[in-house]
C-alpha cells in the first residue's frame, strides 16, 4: 500500500531551522521514498511501512534532541507527487 505524508514540524523554539533541516534530512538518507518540501511542509510519499518506520524513527530523533516541538501530520492511503492530482 502506498502512502503520502505531509509533515509541519515545529520547534518551539528561537533557533528553529536546526531541527527541521536535521529532519528533513533524516527522511531523505531513506532510499524508497520520495521527499518534497515547500515553505510550509515536507511531503514524504512511498510504501506505507518504510514510510511510517521512517517518519517514526526521524519524529524519536528530533524529540531526542531536547525542546520542545509539534508536529502536525496528515496521512492519505495514496501516493502523491507534489504538484500532481490525485482521482478519487
């Protein structure tokens, strides 16, 4: 089953960028998946349990760094591309 993510990372804190560009990095060292980022999110897109074991595994290292962050999610049963439509 494929899988598209769109992750808002944000770290409450003044120096922020830190954190989500060691994210964003994380989930691109993953071979399989797609990453895209805009201003706003990071779309990550690809087979539902890479995907989740990743985004699970880079959401544990950002906490682990100290501070606090939130993130928001959303998860959709299909693969994406950034910029292309999807039929329902």
């Amino acid at each position: 089953m494929q899988v598209a993510i769109d992750i808002s990372l944000y770290p409450l804190r003044e120096d922020y960028e830190g954190p989500i560009i060691r994210f964003i990095q994380q989930l691109r060292a993953q071979q399989g998946l797609q990453v895209h980022t805009n201003d706003l999110s990071t779309q990550l897109s690809g087979d539902y349990d890479l995907a989740m074991n990743t985004l699970q595994a880079a959401i544990k290292a950002t906490f682990l760094q100290g501070g606090t962050h939130s993130f928001v999610l959303k998860i959709l049963n299909v693969a994406i591309t950034p910029g292309g439509e999807v039929e329902i």
